[in-house]
C-alpha cells in the first residue's frame, strides 16, 4: 500500500472571551506550532466545528486526488 501523510494541525478558537484553560490551550498549541509547522501539510483555527470539519473534508479530497510528496527513504 502506497503511504501519503497528510498533516493537519488544528488549533484552538481565537474568537471571542476565553477561560483561562483555553488561553493555555492557545499558547500551548502556539508553541506545538512554532516547533513544528514545517511538517503540516494544513493549518486549520478551530472557530466553528462545522466549518472546521467541512475545510478538512476539502482538504482531505484534495490530497486524496492530488500527487504528494514522500521522501525517498520513506518509499526505499
């Protein structure tokens, strides 16, 4: 079977007054994301479920239908 990651990272809500838990959540997703943003393939703000899935559903047909690119030593 072929191996095609797709990587998505979707962070907290930036909307709106926040809880202190989910003011943590920002900034630890904030630094999930300095230190690894270069491996995801899509970023997504989680602002509304329904929006968040139907953007992630886009974006999982369009790999699905789209070449992707693997490193080498991933296939040999």
């Amino acid at each position: 079977a072929e191996l095609s990651p797709f990587i998505v990272f979707i962070a907290p809500t930036d909307q709106g007054s926040q809880t202190e838990a989910l003011q943590q959540l920002q900034k630890d997703s904030e630094a999930i994301r300095s230190q690894y943003a270069h491996y995801f393939d899509l970023s997504l703000v989680n602002n509304g479920v329904d929006e968040t899935l139907k953007k992630l559903q886009e974006a999982f047909d369009q790999a699905c239908t789209s070449p992707q690119w693997v490193p080498v030593s991933w296939v040999y």
